[in-house]
C-alpha cells in the first residue's frame, strides 16, 4: 500500500509533468513573422525600419524578399538597401543582429513572392543543374550572412504562367534538393504555400513535400477581395451563411476552418502546419452607400492608404488611425467570426484583436504549429491609436502563451552589461552559455561581448532547447 509521503510524492510528480507537457506544448508554437523590407521607404509614422522590431515577439523572423534568375543564381533586390557594399544600408546585417538581443530567436530570408511570379522557379525546379546552382548559392548565402534558414516562396506551381511542365512533380524535387543542401549545416527549410484546396492541390503533393519541410506556412488570406463580384472578408474564420448555396463548392472552400481541414485531412501533420494571418484588410469603392453588409456589390479596389499607398489593401496601422480621425461603422460578422468596417461607399474586411485572438485559439484547439503574420509594418507598430505597440501580435501571443512572449523574455530582460563574476573570453565563439552558479540566468557571446539575460520567474534556461523552460524540465 502506499504511504501518505509517497502519494504525496506521486501526485507531486504527476502535476510536475502535466506542468512540464504543457509548458513544452506552449513552447512548441511558433510565431513566425515577415517583414516587407521596401517598408523602409514608406512616408511618415509607417516608415518601418530595423529598429522598429521586437525581436522578442516571434520565434521566427522571414526577410521578404530575395528574388531567383532563369539561371537559378539568387538575386539581390534592393541591393542598396540590403546590402553594405557600395556604401549601402546594410539591412540584412542589421536584421540577423537581432539575434544578439534575443539570442533563441531564429531568422530566415525568403525567396519569391507574389512580384517575382512563377516563370522563373519553374525554369529552375526543371533544370537539375539550376537546382543544383539555386542550392549552393541559398548555403552560401545563408553562411555569409548568418541567417537560420531558407523560406521558399515560389507562389505558385503550375500556375500563373504557360510553361507545359511538371511543376507539380518539380516542386518535390526542388525541395528535397534543397534539404539535402541545407540539412547538414543545420538551417532550417519552410515554404509559404497557397491555401484553398481548389488551387493548392494545383500546385502540391502534400504528403510528399511534408518530410522536406521543417515549417509548412499557409498563406491563409486574400481569400476575398477585390478581385471578386461582391465585397468580402480578407480571412474569415468560418464561411458565410451564403456560401452554402454555391453548387460549385469553390465558396465553401474561401475559408480558414476550410483550408486547415484540407491540409490536414491531404496529409499535412498539425505541427508542422503554420496558419497564415494577414495584418492588412482588404479594401472595396461600395456600387451604393447603402449595399454596406458582405456580399454587396462593388466597384473595385478601396482608395490607398496613407503608408501602403496601393489600391485595395489597408494594414491594420492605416486602418486604425483612419478610424480614429474619421467616422468609420464597425461591424462584427458574427457567423465568419470577423470584423468588418464601412465609411460612405469605402468598405474594408480586416483583422483586430479579437479575430485573431479567435484564430490562435483555433491554432491550439487544433494543435496547430502556430500562427504566421504577414506582415510586421502593417501592425500598430509605434502604437498611435492608443494601445501598446504590435496590438496585434501581443493579442496572438496572449493567447499561444498565456500572456507571455514566446521565449518568456523581453527587451528588459537583456541587459547589455556584464554581470559580475561573468564576461565572455574574447576568443569565445558565439553561442549560448548558462551561468554556472544559477541556472535561469544565461548569456550570448558574441564577439567578446556579453549579453545577459534572466529567465522568468520559475523558469531555468534550457540547453537542449535554447529556451526558458520550467525548471522540473530542465537539468541544472
């Protein structure tokens, strides 16, 4: 039989370990956040710069965008701004300096996008000796400039272009080419991938591209907009009463419950799959003020934003401070779980705080990897409307882990001054090391420079991990 000490003992370990399985589940979750560096340029308080980031907020921090030539050699966009040669802004620099304030987090640089098209990827995925190019430039790369790894961004295959190929197939070849490449220098390999099933299973073998891919980012917006008949809701979190009626089924499909449920279901394992949130609504001119509800006919694209300055699109940043100087109706569309907003013939479906706290309780009911954000500018980064900066990314974190950053660390728990008792050797490389005498204060060498950092109360820092982690998980 048992003592009363040893079922004391028994149930004190079983909440140690269901407080160790949850921690571990929280710390699982990513927060993977893009960041449009052409932001730099924006007029005003949307000028988006390095400086603007809090490198505490995310796991993960994509560099948008690298582009790729016909050759499969990797192309500098902007090479001024990214670059220090030529008397340049060495932004990239600057960007994977983050590291030495939060030194768990992870940077990546993304190749593609919407602009670069698909031609060119589909010229190189069919070209053994072009991947073969594509790869060894994206090491080398990644090397010179120390980032974590490669986000692939090639929207999309077998579409948007006239090429009779197999991209579909080519696809599958690209990646596992590009793990091979990748994997034994340790950086980590993602893609952002498109989301209805209508037009993702276009483009992927899903269960075949799941073993390539660490992060499976699902672009789960821009299912509604101008590009449609009738105003609608840039990522509803469910469909709309209406779409039921749509004997086509294509509606049905316009929806974020809609596109987990399809690549989960095609093969694609929750943790690995990341859900794409927008921080920008998509704008519409009204055909009459008073067709306002969702599903109303429009004219086209909503007028430009004071920092986006493009037609259709307003992040949340604009949005917010439209609202606050002009009188905007705000609506709640109760069944998609969104909000929505019209001014005169102006309408706009968007994202706020409770949507995506909606959304990242999705994330963990469904034990998603986490939530992906395009982009980091379009937050209320500075906080002009009244709440702190980044609301929105705040809101999501709040909720994949209780209030806390995803690290547990923030900008006031590194301290730029050597502690006492503790600098790093000149000749260390750089690295993590954890305080011999105290196992919740740890340091990155860099350079022989010290950064310090305290884990949170109750925590202790985790060498396998990287991370701050309960301390009965961690051995100290």
């Amino acid at each position: 039989m048992w003592s009363v000490s040893g079922l004391v003992k028994l149930l004190l370990g079983v909440i140690l370990m269901a407080a160790s399985s949850s921690a571990q589940g929280n710390s699982s979750k990513n927060v993977v956040c893009y960041q449009g560096t052409w932001s730099v340029y924006r007029p005003g308080l949307g000028k988006f710069g390095m400086e603007d980031i809090d490198p505490f907020l995310c796991t993960h921090l994509i560099y948008a965008f690298l582009g790729i030539e016909e050759t499969g050699q990797l192309r500098v966009i902007d090479a001024y701004l990214d670059l220090e040669e030529n008397s340049g802004r060495g932004n990239i620099k600057s960007f994977n300096a983050l590291k030495l304030k939060n030194p768990v987090l992870k940077t990546l640089v993304a190749v593609g996008g919407w602009n670069e098209g698909s031609k060119r990827f589909s010229l190189v995925a069919r070209d053994p000796s072009k991947r073969e190019k594509f790869v060894d430039d994206v090491v080398r790369f990644l090397q010179r400039h120390g980032f974590d790894g490669l986000d692939l961004d090639w929207e999309y295959p077998g579409q948007r272009h006239s090429l009779d190929n197999e991209d579909r197939s080519n696809y599958i070849t690209f990646l596992k080419e590009l793990k091979e490449g990748l994997e034994p220098f340790g950086f980590i390999l993602s893609a952002a991938v498109g989301s209805a099933q209508f037009s993702a299973e276009i483009s992927y073998d899903i269960p075949a591209m799941v073993p390539y891919l660490d992060l499976i980012n699902v672009m789960a917006y821009d299912l509604h907009g101008p590009w449609d008949q009738v105003v609608g809701i840039n990522a509803p979190l469910y469909a709309a009463e209406k779409d039921a009626s749509d004997s086509s089924g294509r509606q049905q499909q316009l929806n974020v419950d809609a596109v987990v449920k399809y690549w989960l279901k095609a093969g694609a394992p929750a943790e690995k799959l990341i859900l794409g949130v927008p921080f920008y609504g998509r704008s519409f001119t009204l055909a009459t003020a008073e067709g306002n509800q969702p599903g109303a006919p429009h004219i086209g694209k909503g007028i430009a934003g004071n920092y986006s300055r493009e037609p259709g699109v307003l992040g949340y940043n604009e949005l917010c401070e439209m609202m606050e100087r002009e009188e905007w109706t705000q609506k709640w569309e109760a069944t998609q779980q969104v909000p929505y907003a019209y001014r005169q013939r102006q309408w706009v479906g968007y994202e706020d705080p409770r949507s995506l706290a909606l959304k990242a309780q999705y994330v963990m009911d469904n034990h998603l990897g986490g939530i992906m954000i395009w982009s980091l500018e379009s937050d209320d980064f500075r906080g002009t409307c009244g709440q702190q900066p980044y609301p929105l990314l705040h809101e999501i974190n709040r909720v994949l882990f209780g209030g806390n950053t995803p690290s547990g660390l923030t900008t006031e728990s590194n301290r730029e001054s050597p502690s006492e008792g503790f600098s790093c050797p000149a000749d260390a490389p750089a690295g993590y090391i954890r305080d011999p005498d105290n196992c919740s204060k740890f340091y990155y060498c860099s350079g022989g420079k010290t950064h310090n950092f305290d884990c949170p109360s109750g925590l202790n820092f985790d060498l396998d991990t990287k991370s701050c982690n309960y301390s009965g998980s961690v051995k100290c």
